[in-house]
C-alpha cells in the first residue's frame, strides 16, 4: 500500500471563542495542542497528514474534488443531536474512508437514553431512566430518589453539577426546568449511582476491540462527587486519577467490551461506570468520539496510568482504521 495521506477534521475551540462561543458551549472543542499531538503521532507512525478543519472547511474542499486516502475525525459539531454524525455522513456520500465510529453510532451515543435502551437490552447494568421533553412529563417518572438529571445529548459534564443530584420532586421540576430552557433538549433523569466512579479506555472494533486501561475518578474533598464541566476543566486541582487493578478491571472490562460492541463502536474511545447503592458496577454513558489532547484527556490519561503511551493510543486506532477499511 502506498503512504496513506490522512486528513484531520475537528473543530478548534479558540476558532469558536473568537466568533463569541462561550467557554461551555465550546467545551468539547479541541486546543490547538491536540491537533497537535494528534499530527505529531501519526506522522511518527510513517503517514501524511493535511488539516481540513471543521465542518464547513471539509464541505468547500468536498465541493472543490478534494480527497484523501483517511479522514482523523474527531470534529465534534455545533448543533442539534446529529452534530456528531455530520462529519462522518459527508465523508460516507463521498466515499471517504475515516477513523471512528459511523453517523448512526455516534448518533445513539450522543442521545444517552438511545444509549441505554440498547445497553440494556444486551443485559448491560444501567440505572432505571426516564426522558423529560417537557416539564409535563415529570408526573410519569416513577424512579427512587435520589435523581440524577442531565442534558440528554451533552458531554464534557455540561449541564452537571452539584444541584444534578435530586432529593425530591420539588428539586426535579427546578433542575429539569433549568436544564430544559438553558440546553433547549430533554432531560435524562436517572436513579443516582451513589458509588465510585470509573472510565474505562477501549481501542480497536468488534471482537478484536480490546480495554488498555482503566482509571477510577477520585474527589479530593468528601461528599457527593459529581464529575462535572467544572471539575473536568479543572481536574488537577480537584480529583485524583487511580489505576484499576484486579477483578474491578475485569469487571470494567466486561461492561465495556459490551457496551462498546453492542452500539457498534468503532477504533477507540471511552466508557463510563459507576457502582450503584448495591455495589454493582453500571453503565453510565459511551464516548466514541473522546477527548485525545496528550496530556489532559481522560483516555491518555487513564493509558499513561496502564504504561501504555499516547504514540501506541494513535497507532492502534490507526490499526484499527485501515484493517476496516483497506483489509491489512
């Protein structure tokens, strides 16, 4: 095969900022020290690469004949809950192969009540769940208190912090409320996962995907933790990162690995579980398109934990990638 040219896509935060994005709004956006990264690593690994950009970058080059061999696609999108799905519907018309998952996949997972539908019906322990579309739909939810409510289809912890943890009915009509008006999308609500907390890296498709790692999510400070925006933007200061080792990594392993191939996800990204009030671990959500900034993304930290290095992180998605797609 001759040396592959791999085009980047992805959505650069300071371009946001600059055209008055707020910091939350573009908190799934990447530093210009992850693309970086990115390049720098799958140069190492012998390939070519060109920056597209974002999304409207990658429709005038389209429209200008543009190709190239793969597409890096870690462009996360603006608006609605296709966003994620826009990039890799494009390249799909255009018959572009590219890294990560397909626009069906990454648009369940961004829809976490999709998610877990799909999750549970693979035997995959989730908590019982109720979507809110409007402030009426509180009288349906019959679930045990404490709650939990977030945006349906944000990440980087948007929507989450500490009044997300609900004691009563007067609490969940005032966050639901909030959350429905600020994001302008319905409310995942859910029985709250009291227990530790864990994300769990997968790399690789199928049977042959396979878990380099997991890292539990400790809080500096007791009480209630609740891995938030807040928190994530600031995690050196307020959470430790441990290493999981034993028959708790078997058992990350496992809810993964079901979690990962029951929705079709595709070369790498992450999985998050938390243990219910009986100790069980539970599904919590998927990332297929997660986060790759060397040094402060949950899946190179969580590698670095398990000596596996950001260079091997890229290659084995890489690997993953052209086996798909060019058969070797």
């Amino acid at each position: 095969m001759h040396k592959l040219k791999i085009g980047l896509t992805y959505d650069l935060r300071s371009e946001y900022l600059k055209l008055g994005y707020s910091l939350e709004e573009t908190a799934e956006f990447d530093k210009e020290s992850t693309i970086e990264g990115i390049e720098q690593a799958i140069n190492k690994a012998g390939y070519e690469t060109e920056r597209i950009g974002n999304v409207f970058n990658l429709i005038a080059e389209l429209q200008n004949g543009k190709k190239w061999d793969l597409v890096f696609n870690i462009a996360e999108g603006l608006f609605g809950d296709g966003r994620e799905s826009l990039v890799p519907a494009l390249l799909d018309n255009y018959k572009i192969p590219y890294v990560f998952s397909g626009p069906v996949t990454l648009g369940i997972s961004l829809n976490k009540a999709f998610a877990k539908q799909i999750i549970r019906d693979r035997g995959v322990n989730t908590p019982p769940f109720h979507v809110v579309s409007r402030i009426e739909d509180l009288k349906d939810v019959h679930l045990e208190y404490p709650l939990f409510a977030k945006p349906i289809s944000e990440g980087t912890g948007k929507g989450i912090d500490a009044s997300s943890n609900i004691k009563n009915a007067e609490e969940l009509k005032q966050v639901c409320n909030h959350l429905l008006s600020k994001f302008n999308q319905a409310v995942l609500v859910e029985e709250f996962l009291p227990g530790r907390e864990f994300t769990v890296g997968v790399l690789g498709s199928g049977k042959e995907a396979f878990v380099p790692g997991a890292m539990e999510i400790v809080a500096r400070q007791k009480g209630e933790h609740i891995y938030s925006y807040d928190t994530k933007e600031n995690y050196e200061e307020l959470v430790d990162y441990i290493k999981v080792d034993g028959e708790l990594l078997e058992e990350c392993k496992r809810i993964a690995l079901s979690a990962w191939q029951a929705l079709n996800c595709l070369d790498g990204g992450r999985v998050d579980v938390r243990m219910d009030r009986y100790g069980k671990l539970s599904f919590i959500e998927v990332n297929p398109l997660a986060g790759l900034n060397p040094i402060s993304s949950d899946l190179p930290i969580l590698c670095r934990l398990n000596n596996f290095s950001y260079q091997e992180i890229i290659e084995e998605i890489l690997k993953s990638a052209i086996k798909r797609h060019f058969g070797s």
